[in-house]
C-alpha cells in the first residue's frame, strides 16, 4: 500500500506540531487524572465523571492519531524557500480581479485542511486553485464555479 503524499505550507504544518505537543503534554496528563479521580469515587457504571473522562480520552486519543497520519503523511512546502516568481504555485499568495464584476480578492493556496475562506486561505484542490495553480500575472483565467463560469486576471502573486 502506497501513501500518498499530501502537500501543507510549512505553517499548517507548526500548527498541526503545536497542537500535537498540546494533546499529549497537556491534555493527556490532565485526563489521566480526572479518570484516576473519578475512579476513586467507587462505582463506574453510574459515574458521569468517570464516563465524560473517557470519552475526552477516547476523543483526545482520536485526534492524536489523526495528527500523527497528517503529519507522517505531509509534504511540506515552505513557500519563503523557493525563488520569487509570477507563477501561481502551492502556498503562494494570489491576488485576482473577477473581470465581469470587477472585485479584487486575494487567497493564499493551502492544504486542504488548512483552508478558511474567512482568512483567505482556499485549499489546491478548490476550482479557483485548480485553475490558478500553473498560470502567471497577467493570464486570464476561466474559472468553474457553482454559480457559473467566471473570468478573472491575476494580478499579483507573493511568495510569503
């Protein structure tokens, strides 16, 4: 079985690697305790304590594993080491004007699980990725979107 490799911005990344370090040297030991506690107060069949503890356990335990397969899984891409260019690759910064309404946006190209439109961060596999990734400023770009076919002209493209 072979595993695909998964690209992330050097970023996404640190944050997967803080919250990693947070589980198990914080969470962990903290929810060790609150089971040892509430197994100290007798019966377990009715003991919510004891109940709410493990699913935080079983949760927590969940998402170190998760973590762990993104992290061993990821292709890191650290956008600042590579040569300044005005092609739109992973990671880069892209601003756009839509030619039919005239707004200007700007995303930064990212892995799908660090995606947040509110932050303008769209994932590579996103439709406007897709057509972006590839192209230089100056190129006018179709772009199939749910609400129809949109065409937009990159602007500007920063490698941050």
């Amino acid at each position: 079985m072979s595993t695909q490799r998964v690209p992330m911005t050097a970023t996404g990344a640190a944050k997967l690697q803080a919250e990693l370090h947070e589980l198990k040297a914080v969470a962990r030991p903290r929810i060790t305790a609150a089971i040892a506690e509430a197994r100290a107060h007798g019966d377990l069949k009715e003991n919510a304590e004891y109940h709410a503890a493990r699913e935080q356990q079983s949760f927590a335990e969940g998402r170190i594993g998760e973590i762990e397969t993104k992290l061993a899984t990821a292709h890191i891409i650290d956008i600042t080491t590579l040569p300044s260019s005005d092609k739109v690759v992973f990671g880069a910064t892209v601003r756009f004007v839509d030619e039919d309404s005239g707004e200007e946006k700007c995303y930064q190209i990212v892995g799908e699980d660090e995606a947040n439109i509110k932050q303008g961060k769209i994932s590579f596999s996103s439709p406007i990725a897709r057509a972006l990734i590839g192209k230089f400023v100056g190129d006018v770009v179709e772009v199939h979107t749910p609400g129809g076919l949109k065409t937009c002209e990159i602007v500007d493209v920063q490698y941050l």
